[in-house]
C-alpha cells in the first residue's frame, strides 16, 4: 500500500487508515486480530482509536494486539482525548494530559505516533489546550499531533497560534468526518488545513456505510442503521437526495466492474489534502473489501461525474 506524508511533516501513513470504534462492542477481539493481521500484511499501518471509544476497550484491545500480534515499529498509532465519559467536552490541560496518560496505560505504549484532540472546547481557553500539546510532545508521550472535528476557523487559528511561537508542536492533521455524501468541509475545513500544512485524515469515508448500496432496498439486518446504538447515526444520509448519490456510485462501480466501496473510497482518498480515509469495518471481509480498493484509481471523467452529482449548493460569497 501506498504511503503519503502527514500534510507537510514527516509523519508517513499508509493511505488507507484502520478505525477501531466498534472493537470492544460491535467486533470481537478475535475479530480485531483478523483485522489487524490482514490490514498490516496489505501495508496498512494507521490505526485509528480514542480513549471513549466503548469505555476504553477499544484502546485495551488494539494495545494488546500491538504488543502480542505485530510489530509495534510496522503501526502508526493515534488515539484522541478531550471528551469525558460522561460525554461532555472538556479540553483543559489538567483533563487532557490525564486522559493521555491513561491512554497509554490501557495500550500499554510508551508513546503514541499521533494524539488529536478530539473535539473543541468552547469553555477552555485554547492557548491552555494547545500547551497540553506541547508538553505531550516534550515529555515524548506522542510524536505529534492534530486536531479533530473542527470549525475551519478553529483550525486555523489553532495552527496559527502554534506557528507563532518556536518550539510549539505543529498541528499535523485534521481528523474529519468527509465522503460523497457530507463535503461540507470543503468550505472552510478543507483550505484551513491546507494552508496550515495539515493533512486530512476523513472519518466515515463510506458515508456512515450507506454508499456502499447495502441500503439501497432497505434495513439489512445486521447493519449499523438496524443496530440500536447506530441507527440514528446512520438515519440522516437514507434521504432521497443522498439516495441519488449513492445510485451514481453503483452506476460507475457497475461500469468499472467493482464494489459501490472502492468507488467512493478511492473518490476521498484522492481529494486535495487527504493523507488517509480512516475505514471502520465491524468485519475482517468488510475490511477486506477496503483493501481492495487500494488497486483502483478512478478514471477522471467519472470522478467529475461524481464531483457533479454531490457537489454542494452555492454559498456566499
């Protein structure tokens, strides 16, 4: 698998990214060692995790298969702090840099190669957020560090303000949810990374796994959208407009002779900016099936196509 730097550092990543938001709930952990087995052998070495991801669980799992089924050295490990266990945000230095710690006590790691924050903290001064970031760099808990879930105008002024001072931890990526049916940001998101050097790390490239056409007829059950903890998530793109998305996937999929999944997973991982589409599979086939998209780059007429058929209505200016 192809590999691409991290926005303008030096962090390589492989340019397809393994989440693990199900493992610990939805997956097993003998599933999560299919997963992981099959990704590393593909090339892949991002994987994706944050400390709320099913109480932790999904950190003490992917911990343990990094230490006991791979090789540590072969995996780009990031993991993500700034929400509480009860949900509510909270980015002050006092919860981050506790909340790193734990992080790595449940993945039995040293460090951390990428620690985002997870969210923005509207009640915490950001200049405090941000020299958490510092001192993670510094005491060498992570390597670097980045930013998630983001107004453009947060990023900017995020990566500003760490630019301004020497010595202060670039911000390196921007974790974002961005496929064919949500491209709101490329608005402002998109060219605030971009100008800040940072790469794009897109979280539900599959569109909450409805461009894959399985819902096309209905409710397959099994699916996320038929899961009680997952249907609200996946309700909003089930509407008529992005039903005509999705129908554009299948349509050139059908004329490349490949999955609805490799054509819109290759659209994503091929915009401007995007370092690495970080792919959730509840299964080792369903993620096989991302894999399998490494082969493909899509034709440009179809990717104008598919530019056309999701592209966003006008704003002003």
């Amino acid at each position: 698998m192809e590999e691409r730097h991290v926005g303008r550092s030096g962090l390589l990543v492989s340019r397809l990214g393994l989440g693990t938001m199900t493992w610990g709930q939805d997956t097993e952990p003998d599933e999560a060692a299919a997963q992981l087995t099959a990704f590393v052998e593909a090339g892949g070495t991002l994987v994706d995790t944050a400390d709320v991801y099913n109480d932790g669980d999904s950190e003490r799992i992917l911990g343990h298969l990094a230490r006991e089924l791979v090789d540590r050295d072969d995996l780009v490990v990031t993991t993500k702090s700034a929400i509480r266990p009860d949900g509510r945000y909270d980015a002050s230095r006092r919860h981050l840099l506790a909340a790193l710690d734990a992080s790595l006590d449940r993945l039995g790691l040293e460090y951390v190669d990428l620690w985002q924050l997870h969210v923005y903290d509207p009640a915490t001064p950001l200049e405090e957020t941000l020299a958490a970031l510092d001192e993670a760099i510094a005491s060498g808990r992570t390597r670097y560090v980045g930013v998630s879930n983001y107004a453009g105008w947060q990023v900017a002024k995020a990566a500003a303000w760490q630019r301004a001072w020497p010595g202060r931890a670039p911000v390196v990526a921007v974790q974002q949810e961005y496929s064919l049916l949500s491209r709101d940001i490329e608005r402002e998101v998109v060219p605030a990374a971009l100008d800040a050097g940072a790469g794009l790390l897109p979280w539900s490239p599959l569109g909450r796994g409805v461009l894959t056409g399985k819902y096309r007829t209905g409710i397959p059950a099994g699916s996320r959208a038929a899961a009680p903890h997952f249907a609200d998530f996946v309700q909003p793109y089930l509407d008529d407009e992005c039903g005509r998305i999705v129908e554009s996937v299948v349509t050139a999929a059908e004329g490349l002779g490949v999955s609805p999944l490799s054509v819109a997973l290759s659209w994503v991982r091929d915009r401007p900016g995007v370092a690495a589409p970080i792919v959730g599979a509840r299964t080792a086939a369903q993620l096989g099936q991302a894999l399998a998209s490494d082969a493909l780059t899509l034709p440009q007429e179809i990717r104008s196509a598919l530019d056309d058929v999701s592209d966003m209505a006008a704003a002003h200016p």
